[in-house]
C-alpha cells in the first residue's frame, strides 16, 4: 500500500500523522510512504530524517492526495480543494463529524473509506486511539485553568493550591474517563480541591482506589452539577457520547450564576462542547467572556504540544494502522464499524439522544 502523509495546514497545527520510526515500520513491511516536504518541521522531525527511514519527500498536498492509496494525518480536514480525498482512498484521522454535518456530508460523497480515530474501538469497547488526546487535553486542562484563573489574565486572582491557611481552588470535572483522570492527577499534585462528578459508580471506585481520601467523588445528577458548578473556580469539560455531540451538562443559567473570574475548560468542544455558553475557539484568540466567566473551548488542544501528542499517537496507532493496511477495506479492519460506514455512522450518530453524564475516554 502507498501511504501518504500530508503536511497539516490548519491555524496552529503542528502535529504529524508519521514519525520517521513508524515510516519505518511500514516500509519493512513492504509498504510505501511519501511525506510532503516540512510534514515534520514543527515538532522538529526533518525530512532527512523521513528519508533515511525509507520515505520519499514530495512537494505538495496535491500529491500526496493524488498518489497515496491510505493518507495518515493527525487533524480533521480543511475542506480546501488540495485536502480532496478520492473514492476508494482511505483517510487515518481524526475527524469529529458529530458537531459538522456539513463536513460528514462531504466525506460520504466522496466514496473515500475514513476511519475516524476517535470512532476506532477496542475488542474491550475501549478508544484507544482517542485516548493519548484525552490523556494530554486532561493535564493541559488544568495548566490552562490555573493560567487564566491568575488575575493578569482576567480570572479571580487563585492560586490553585492555596497556601497554609488559605483555601486552595475548588476544581470540578465533569466525566471520570481518560480526561478526568488525567485532569485530577494534576489538579491533586497542584494541591487543589477537586471534585469529579460522574454516573459510573465504577469509574468512580476506581478513581476513589487511585487518588484516595483527597479526591472527592460525586454521583452525577442535575443537582449535583449545578451545586458544584457554581461554587467552583475551575470547571473541567471532560464528558463523551462516542460519535455523537456531547450533552450540554452546564446551562446557561449555571454559567450567570457562577462566580466573576471563574473559569470553564470545555475539552469536550470538539464534540459540540458540554456547556450551553461553549463554542470553538483557537491558540491564537483561546478564551472569551460570558456573564463574567471565562470559557477556554480551543478544539485541539494538544496542538499546543505537538511534539508530545505526535509520539503519543504514533505510539497507539501503530498496531491499528498496520492492521487496516494488510487487511485493506474488509469490514472492520481497523476496529469499530466497518471502514466505509465511518463517516456515516459518525455523521448519524449525532442526531441520538446523548443521555447523560459519560466520561471522556
């Protein structure tokens, strides 16, 4: 199989679908691999580096989508014309369709087979390639919560582990899965006060077993959210309904009532978002204002560390990427819904009903 991987020519996107370790791999196993030229140059991996592990470097976008059979990225498409795929042509990316009809509608037409990594599933029913992101957007969560809740930023003025005799900053995630989990590990080492809600009583246990006695633990319900919500100074996001748009857990009316200079971080946005006041922002403009709070809802959040989340992710995808490679478009071939019916089943997805408090995973 030729595989192709693009250069990613979103605003403040660094990350790359292909270490030159992973080319490697491919091409000792027979397949092919072009890269375009500086794919790698902003999370410092030189194409003379791509080139010694087999790959050959190429101009343009345009022909890594003319040539390759398989393109491997590490973000959704920019619907620009040289970001075209073909029919049969098979895109390794995540896509994030529930919240972008729009973009699902594209994809189907085209008769490409996409394989959206956050769709992809474990025989355990697992994500394992949507968790590397959730495991860096949980930790970056709470430095970008402690970052804003400083006062020169516009937040509160807390420091998020107090000091003796000095309450520390309350911290409430939404969603005990990989982001919360994440989130908690540091919000504790921070040494703040931190509550996650959650309706798994099992995820709950099981991060009770982890953290112990300093965590606090809350079932999730309507009340629940709305008492913490409110008394918090720094609200994590961090809630999944697989392929479909997350519930919108934090109204509006939780967002007025919530202290001036508090701080929301929606991880969840690029599923739609879990806060009724959330809507996508970038690195460049990160943050806006509402009713005195402040919202954080970038939607690639491990962008701003690329370097990590692009060896993160080539760590996970490997094993799936080949599998999908030697079996070509059999149905499930890389986990989850047959390959073809990904975009689809994506797309369709977001029109069910989300059903409560699920954590990102």
């Amino acid at each position: 199989m030729l595989i192709g991987v693009p250069t990613e020519i979103k605003v403040r996107e660094y990350r790359v679908g292909l270490t030159p370790a992973n080319v490697r791999e491919l091409t000792e196993h027979g397949h092919s691999v072009i890269v375009q030229a500086g794919c790698g140059q902003g999370v410092g991996l030189i194409d003379a580096l791509y080139e010694a592990a087999g790959a050959t470097v190429v101009a343009t976008g345009q022909e890594i989508y003319a040539q390759a059979q398989m393109v491997v990225k590490s973000r959704s498409r920019s619907r620009k014309s040289a970001d075209s795929c073909r029919r049969d042509q098979v895109l390794f990316t995540y896509l994030h369709l529930a919240p972008d009809p729009v973009q699902a509608r594209d994809l189907i037409e085209s008769g490409a087979v996409c394989i959206a990594y956050e769709t992809v599933t474990s025989d355990s029913g697992g994500l394992p390639l949507l968790a590397p992101m959730s495991e860096v957007a949980g930790r970056m969560s709470i430095q970008a919560g402690a970052y804003f809740l400083e006062k020169a930023h516009g937040g509160l003025g807390v420091l998020l582990g107090g000091v003796p005799g000095v309450d520390p900053a309350k911290v409430v995630v939404l969603g005990g899965g990989v982001v919360g989990t994440h989130a908690v590990h540091i919000a504790l080492g921070m040494a703040a006060d931190v509550w996650v809600i959650d309706r798994n009583v099992d995820a709950l246990r099981a991060l009770w077993r982890q953290f112990g006695r300093p965590l606090n633990t809350v079932f999730s319900t309507r009340a629940a959210i709305e008492q913490h919500c409110v008394s918090a100074d720094l609200v994590i996001g961090g809630v999944l309904v697989p392929g479909a748009e997350a519930p919108k857990l934090v109204t509006a009316e939780i967002v007025r009532r919530m202290k001036p200079g508090s701080v929301i971080v929606d991880v969840a946005i690029d599923q739609g978002g879990c806060c009724e006041t959330s809507r996508p922002t970038t690195h460049d403009d990160p943050t806006y204002v509402v009713d005195g709070v402040i919202h954080y809802c970038v939607t690639n959040m491990p962008g701003a560390v690329p370097r990590t989340s692009t060896f993160a992710l080539n760590k996970r995808h490997a094993a799936v990427r080949a599998r999908a490679g030697q079996q070509g478009l059999s149905p499930g071939a890389a986990g989850g819904p047959p390959p073809a019916q990904r975009a689809e089943h994506t797309a369709r997805a977001r029109d069910q009903p989300g059903g409560g408090l699920r954590a990102r995973t």
